[in-house]
C-alpha cells in the first residue's frame, strides 16, 4: 500500500492512531506504513497505553500521534483514512460504540481549518478538528508531544493549555518494542 501520496503535499495534518485487538504495536506500524499513499509522515509521537473510555471491559489501547503533509482535502484524506482502517480489518461498523477495535485513525487537525459537514455520500461525517480532541488524554498527551503550542482553531487555547486541563492518569508511555517485536 506504500505510494506516493497524491497531489503536492501542502497542508499540515495531524492524526490520532490507536488499536487494542490483537498485536497492537504491529497494527500502529501497519497504520504507519499505510498512511504513505495518504501523506508524507513528518513526525510520529510516542506509543502510549492508555485506559478505554466509555466501554470499560475492555483490553487497554495503545496510541500515538502522527504529524504529516497532505495533498489530499479533508474528505477525501478521511475516506483514505477509513479505506485504510478496512484494509488493516477494521469493520466498516463497530458492534460496540468506544469499542474495542483493530486500529482507529482519526483526523485530528487541518491546517487551521474548522470543517462541519453532514454525512456525504460516503457516509461520513467530517468534523474538524475532531470534536472530542480537547476531551481525550490519549490525544491530546501525544499531540503534545509533537505541537505543544499549536492552536487549537476552535478554542483558541494551545495543546498544551488543552493537555493541562484533562486527567491524564490513565495514559501512560508504552515500553518500545525490541528490534526484533518482541517486548
């Protein structure tokens, strides 16, 4: 699934990556590896482990963020990002909202763009910045990790003053794997 991405890679991208079925790790370096065709990957945070939300029976996720350049409009980068969430077996519909999942990818941020648009024809709903980014530790940790003075475009406070505010408490930084997966 490696390409060049699409069209001049113009616009800067942040993107939130997590999993908790099977081996998580090699399903974020899966994710990695497969946003190639989407955007060129500028920056990646660290992996954390991190508590579910909502559903609570349920394994721990793993995390991280991605700092990239897209050529791509918002719809159409998210399409990618669902096209790519199916290809690494991710079902189009979760049985349990705030599920367990394979991998999740979500586009955070845009540039410094705020997008409100119903369900097209895809059935997607784009929404950025991600609605619930100022909510999530499991966000917003790694985000700080790579733009803690970015802007949020909506709330006018920084990643950082976002970070601030939220219980951290169930994020915690995952041990790196040895170069050989195990670990």
């Amino acid at each position: 699934m490696a390409a060049d991405p699409p069209l001049k890679p113009t616009h800067t991208v942040f993107l939130g990556l997590g999993g908790n079925l099977g081996d998580r790790a090699a399903a974020l370096d899966a994710a990695l590896a497969g946003l190639a065709g989407l955007v060129v990957v500028d920056a990646v945070s660290p992996v954390y482990e991190t508590d579910p939300m909502g559903y609570r029976s349920q394994p721990a996720f793993l995390n991280q963020v991605v700092r990239a350049r897209t050529g791509l409009a918002p719809r159409a980068l998210l399409r990618g990002l669902k096209a790519l969430e199916h290809a690494l077996g991710r079902p189009r519909r979760d049985p349990i909202r705030f599920g367990p999942r394979v991998i999740d990818l979500d586009l955070l941020l845009y540039d410094d763009r705020v997008v409100d648009e119903p369900p097209a024809g895809d059935g997607l709903a784009l929404r950025v910045p991600h609605p619930r980014l100022a909510e999530r530790a499991f966000v917003l940790v790694p985000l700080a990790d790579l733009a803690p003075d970015l802007v949020h475009p909506e709330l006018g406070a920084t990643i950082a003053a976002l970070r601030a505010r939220v219980d951290d408490a169930g994020v915690r930084r995952a041990t790196p794997r040895s170069p050989r997966g195990r670990g």
